[in-house]
C-alpha cells in the first residue's frame, strides 16, 4: 500500500484520535498499576494470564489465516504469539512459586 505525499497529512489526521487514546490508555494503566496492593498481585496476575491466553488462540488464528501479501499480518501475530506465551509461561511459574511458600514444609 502506497501513499502519495498529499495523502499524508489526511492519513496522520486519521489516525491522531487513535494516538491519543493509546497513549491516554498508558498513562492510565501506570497509574492504576502503581496503586495495586501487593495483597492483590496474584488474582491480577491471574486476570493477566487468562488475557494472554486468549491472545494466544487469536494470534494461532492470525499467523494460520495470514495471507502472503500481508507480511505485517503475520510478524505482528508471530511477534504477539511470542510475546503472550511468555507472559503465560512466566505468569504460571510465578504463580507456582508463590504456592509454595504458603504450603507446609515437612
């Protein structure tokens, strides 16, 4: 997909709301994120894994029904496939580690 240099400053306008929104999205996150008690850590890692699984599946279906044309499709899911199965794995092995220091020792 091709722009022309007149196109730019429609596309740039098209997209600005989207911007602001994503960057209002991080703000917010970092200070909701920095307010969390260490109390209430694992249920949100819980949350956090179950969203990341759910990434998971759409990228598996993203990168199956990717078309050749579309080469940012396909690295953007891969990239996302990587990145959420780290996030499970990590989360389920903090999680793991944490149950264990409430378990009996013997």
């Amino acid at each position: 997909m091709e722009f022309s240099v007149q196109e730019i400053p429609a596309l740039i306008e098209s997209v600005l709301p989207e911007l602001y929104l994503l960057i209002l999205a991080v703000f917010l996150g970092i200070e909701v994120i920095g307010r969390v008690p260490q109390v209430l850590h694992t249920p949100l890692m819980s949350g956090s894994n179950a969203l990341s699984g759910v990434v998971v599946i759409g990228s598996i279906l993203m990168v199956g029904r990717a078309e050749d044309a579309h080469w940012s499709v396909l690295v953007l899911a891969s990239l996302s496939l990587v990145l959420a199965t780290v996030n499970v794995v990590g989360g389920f092995a903090v999680t793991a580690r944490m149950l264990n220091m409430f378990r009996k020792k013997k």
